[in-house]
C-alpha cells in the first residue's frame, strides 16, 4: 500500500491541496484541502466520504458505523450506483461499482482553484460475468464553494446496453423531523413503502416516518430545508429524469448504521431508475451530473 501511495502521490498529488492516505480498512483515500472547501474520497467506489464548504457544517453524511473494508459498501457519502439501481435477484444491491477499485485518472486545480479529481473504471473478466458488456466509466468530482459530479458511461462494445444509475447522497440534516424538501410538488412517484404504488406529490416532502419513493420524470432541482440550522443545501442536476427521496425512520436495523442515525440524514439522490431508463448503442456515452451548494 505504501508503494502504491507513493505513486499516487508522486503522479496525482496537488501540493497543499490534495494528497493520498492509507484509511480505514486499507482503503486508499484521496483527502483534499483548500481555501474553498474539504473533501475525502475513497477509491473503492469512487466514493465520496466527505465536503465542508469552507466555515460552513459538512454538507454530506457518513455513519458512525459505516464499515470500510475490500469489497463492501459504505454507508453514507455518495454511492455510485451502477449499472443498475436497486435489487437484482443473485446480484449485488445497487450494481457493482461502489465496491470495486476505481483508477486515478488526472488531478488539477482550475482557474477557480477549484479541485479537479477524474477516477475512471472498465470492464473485465469480473463485471463481464455481472453484466455482460464493455463500458468504460468515469467520475469527475468538482470541489470547492460547490460540489459537482459527472458521472459519465460510455459504451465501447458492440451491442447496445440498458442502464439505470444513481449517485446516491446521503445529506446532513439536524432533525429529519424539522426537515423538508422543495422542487417536488406536483410530481408523481412511485412509493416503495406502499409496493410501489403510484402517487402525486402535494407542497413540500415532509417526514414522518420511512420514506423511500422514486420521483419520476423530473428535471428540477431540489433544496433540503433543514430549519434547525436555517440552511437550506440545493441539490441540481442533468442527465437525471429521476429523484430518489430516502429516510429509513428508526424501524429500519441495519448493522453499518448506529441507532438513532437516521434523525441526522437523508438521501435525496440524482438518479435515472424505477422507468427512467438510459439506452446506449454502441459508441454512444451519457452524463449524470448533480451539482451541491449551500
């Protein structure tokens, strides 16, 4: 690992910006630091751990009891769910992307001395027995005042391939309880909670017990109202013709999630799943991009 880091470093390390650090679990992870903001990112996954606009509370939410280990998912951050989201019957719950090991592809400061941090993934003999196709996929994170992340897929085989994807944020909220979210009224979705039944959003989503819905064909943005701290985070978005709104209430036991968490959290996801398909012939790319700000 201490090798590995040291390339990392020698060929991506932005002095005084961003660095790379053994972290829990011996997961690589890319740690940036600036004027404008603080950002972690593990490489498993491509997974954002962390962004703190500078003097402001962090913007996105990690679990006390998230596990950090070779081949498991984190819980909180920004999961990148792909190729599909959501359950397959014998298949890895939201894709197989967020627990596979993605490649440094460039670094850089921008004119905004912004960071730039590009990671990529492709096909091989492990996702092809997934999921049969060539791909090749990147993620572009964009730190500073604002977060932005492209996620774009690219189809480099020769047959035509069905996706769907989300990039799945976990937001921080003082108490989901005093907490809405904007940009959905009027907006039908599909609620996992009554079996997918077909509904249509009236004003703001409020929270008063486990909320999992898929809102469909919406290009808006979104912005989480959290009244105790009288902040509100907008969440905007292209590529996207879906918004996953999700709380799991305190009925919901997972283990990489202490009791109680669920107060302090919630997902509004930037996603194209449920009916929100994306068809890619051979050669053809999409991008899903969801920029954050305060």
């Amino acid at each position: 690992m201490s090798q590995n880091l040291d390339t990392l470093n020698r060929h991506f390390g932005l002095p005084g910006a961003l660095h790379f650090v053994n972290g829990s679990g011996d997961l690589p992870i890319v740690e940036i630091q600036t004027l404008l903001a603080s950002a972690r990112v593990a490489l498993q996954g491509a997974h954002l751990l962390a962004w703190q606009p500078a003097g402001a509370a962090p913007v996105i939410w990690l679990s006390q009891a998230a596990v950090f280990a070779p081949g498991q998912p984190i819980r909180g951050g920004v999961p990148v769910c792909w190729p599909w989201f959501g359950a397959r019957e014998g298949l890895p719950m939201h894709g197989f992307v967020r627990t596979r090991m993605w490649q440094v592809r460039a670094t850089a400061l921008d004119a905004d001395q912004q960071v730039v941090l590009r990671l990529g993934l492709q096909d091989d003999a492990d996702t092809r027995a997934l999921w049969d196709h060539a791909f090749d996929l990147e993620l572009e994170l964009t730190v500073g005042t604002t977060l932005t992340l492209k996620l774009t897929s690219r189809n480099t085989g020769d047959q035509p391939f069905t996706l769907t994807d989300a990039l799945h944020t976990y937001f921080c909220v003082s108490d989901i309880h005093q907490t809405t979210v904007q940009g959905l009224d009027g907006c039908d979705y599909l609620d996992k909670v009554q079996n997918f039944a077909q509904l249509r959003q009236s004003g703001p989503v409020e929270f008063i017990g486990e909320t999992d819905r898929i809102y469909v064909n919406t290009t808006a943005d979104c912005v989480i109202d959290d009244r105790v701290q009288q902040r509100a985070i907008r969440v905007g978005k292209n590529g996207s013709r879906s918004t996953v709104v999700w709380n799991p209430w305190s009925d919901k036991v997972f283990a990489d999630m202490a009791a109680g968490e669920y107060r302090q959290m919630l997902c509004v996801e930037t996603c194209n799943a449920g009916p929100d398909q994306v068809t890619l012939a051979p050669g053809q790319s999409h991008l899903l991009s969801a920029c954050i700000r305060l």
